[in-house]
C-alpha cells in the first residue's frame, strides 16, 4: 500500500513522514489554504529529501504553464491537479498530472477511470477538509488505479485496506493543527496503512 502525506510546510515534517515510509509528499499551492506552500520554501524542503520520495503540488484553478512552471522550481515530479478539467488539460501538461475527482455520487468515483487518480468527498474547500466517503461506493470496482482520500485516520484507515486501492492520501487526520504533523498520527497511519497486507 502506498501512502502520501499531503499539506507538508516544513522539512522537520517532511523527513519525519519519509522516515515513517511515506512514498510521497504532497505540498499545497493554493493561496487559500491554511497549508499553502510558497515556492521558495517547498524548494527548500524538496532539496532536503533522498531521492525516490514522489513530491506532489496540488494546484486549483491554474493554467497548465503556471503548474508545469510551479512544479519546476519547486522541485514537484507530479501536479495534483485539485479541480474541475477534462483530458486536454492533462495533455497541455509537461508535468505528470494526477486527477482529483470530488464525488459527489457513486458513478463519479469512475471520472478517468483509465488513470491513476485520487478520489476524494466533494466539498465545497479544497482539500483537507476531513470529510469521509461511503467505501460501500468502491464495491465491485477495480481500485487499483485509486488513491483513496477524505477523512482518513489511524484509527479508520483498516477499513479501506480490503478494496486494493493503490494508495491511501492522507492530511488532516494526521495533524496537530493545520499545516502542522503529529509525528506518532503519521508513523500510526503509516503502520496501519502497510501492515495491513492488503495492498495489490
């Protein structure tokens, strides 16, 4: 099972989630955020990682040129793409995209079902808000190119190791306050997460 800790402002926080075997970081560029990011420090932070860790920029409401620019100075390998856009966006990219669907119903968890992508509960913020989806939605699908996200916890996160997702995408439920880890939440979901012998 592979798992992101997103919302990392700090590189105490970033070595710590890598040292608890995080396989990918993921940094907010949203100005509106709580965990925004600028590009000056996620470079920072960038710089201080070994290599193979993923490190994700979750962007909402930019121009393709604008992400692929963010993403290269700051030392992003994948775009997060956190809003509404069809295919020709993806391919207007340098960057490797990564697709957000925000489901509102069951048949949306399928939007770029050929894709690897995170699905996440629809709400009106962007990102973190904690809120959880059905899971009863992932019956009978193939999970393999899904990142589960949306109000994951140390506590719940047994409860998705059966669907074969992916990976699991995790922020405010491993926190002390917004933009800040708790240590022990991350190295617990992370140990949840892969002790679990569930991924495919």
């Amino acid at each position: 099972m592979r798992v992101k800790i997103c919302g990392i402002t700090s590189i105490e926080d970033a070595l710590a989630a890598v040292e608890a075997g995080a396989d990918a970081l993921g940094f907010v560029f949203y100005e509106k955020s709580p965990r925004y990011v600028t590009i000056e420090r996620a470079k920072a932070i960038t710089d201080a990682l070994a290599p193979f860790v993923e490190r994700v920029g979750l962007f909402v409401d930019k121009r393709p040129k604008e992400v692929d620019e963010i993403c290269r100075l700051s030392g992003m390998s994948t775009a997060q793409i956190h809003f509404d856009v069809d295919e020709s966006y993806f391919h207007a990219l340098s960057t490797k995209p990564l697709p957000v669907v925000r489901a509102k119903a069951p048949e949306d968890i399928l939007n770029f079902e050929s894709r690897y992508r995170i699905v996440d509960a629809y709400c009106e913020a962007y990102g973190g808000a904690g809120k959880r989806l059905n899971l009863e939605w992932f019956d009978g699908v193939d999970c393999s190119k899904i990142i589960l996200a949306g109000g994951l916890t140390p506590e719940n996160v047994h409860e998705a190791l059966h669907y074969g997702f992916y990976g699991l995408d995790v922020s405010s439920g491993v926190e002390l306050e917004k933009g800040r880890k708790d240590r022990a939440k991350v190295e617990a979901f992370i140990e949840a997460a892969k002790g679990g012998g569930c991924a495919r």
